[in-house]
C-alpha cells in the first residue's frame, strides 16, 4: 500500500529536522507517528494538513487513511462500552 521510496524520502526531510517517522498499516488505515527527537527543530514541523498533503503525496495513500499523531498528541482512547449520554437509561 505504501510507496518505499517515497516513505524513505519523507523519514529523510524529517530527521533532517530532528524528528521520526514511524509508520504502521492496519487493513485501509495507515497510521503515521511523528516522534521528536532530543535535537528537534520545535519550528520546523508544518501544521498537520500540510504533512497530511505530503504524506499523501509521497506514499500514494488518500489523505483520508492517514491517521496523523504528532508529539504531544494524546495516546488513542480505547474504547470497551459506546460512550453514553445525558438522558440515557442509567445516567444522570
């Protein structure tokens, strides 16, 4: 699913700044981590709609497949129950 050379293109523009690329694919979705290294250039990483672009761009994946997380983001929330809301049985 994922174009190499373009993968091994883009892990090169970010190191060059300090950061790594880590991309993993699950079925249609291909989730793509973004970590800072000791050394990274806090304002050399794009706003994600840009990288989102790039990333499409050079690993011939559709934008919306892409699952982005950057430094910082907060880890996936794994859900057991479907979330539940006001006037619901049980709920307050």
């Amino acid at each position: 699913m994922v174009d190499d050379a373009g993968l091994r293109t883009m892990r090169a523009a970010l190191e060059a700044d300090g950061y790594l690329l880590d991309v993993s694919e699950d079925g249609e979705r291909l989730e793509a981590r973004i970590s800072a290294g000791p050394g990274a250039c806090e304002d050399c990483l794009v706003p994600k709609p840009v990288l989102l672009a790039m990333l499409h761009q050079a690993l011939g994946v559709p934008e919306q497949s892409i699952d982005l997380r950057y430094p910082g983001d907060p880890p996936h929330e794994i859900r057991t129950q479907p979330p539940r809301f006001r006037g619901d049985p049980g709920e307050a």
